[in-house]
C-alpha cells in the first residue's frame, strides 16, 4: 500500500482559484496530522457522541 496519496485538481482550476487550494494546504496539514499521530476525535469520542444524541450505541 502507498503511503502517499495525490490529487490532481488541474480541471478544477476553471472554477476555483489557485489560491482557494492553496488556503486549505495548512487544513488538509492539520487534518493529517491528527489522524497520524491519534490526537483527532477518534472513534472512541465519536461513538460517544452519537450516544449521547441518538440513545444507539455504534
């Protein structure tokens, strides 16, 4: 399996500016960051939550 993933936005640079992907650069930084190092909610705080709002456990 690899351990990169890539995306190629090319097409979508007919309606959406260079700049508008290169804002969400730090988010997608942040986003994988906290998956890699397990400091995101995670599943254990989720299940809580749909606990919480729906009375189901997951």
């Amino acid at each position: 399996m690899s351990k990169t993933v890539s995306f190629d936005y090319s097409k979508a640079l007919t309606f959406v500016g260079q700049h508008e992907v290169d804002y969400l650069a730090s988010a997608v930084k942040n986003a994988h960051d906290q998956l890699r190092g397990g400091t995101g909610a995670g599943r254990k705080a989720e299940s809580k939550r749909f606990y919480f709002e729906t009375g189901y456990s997951s």
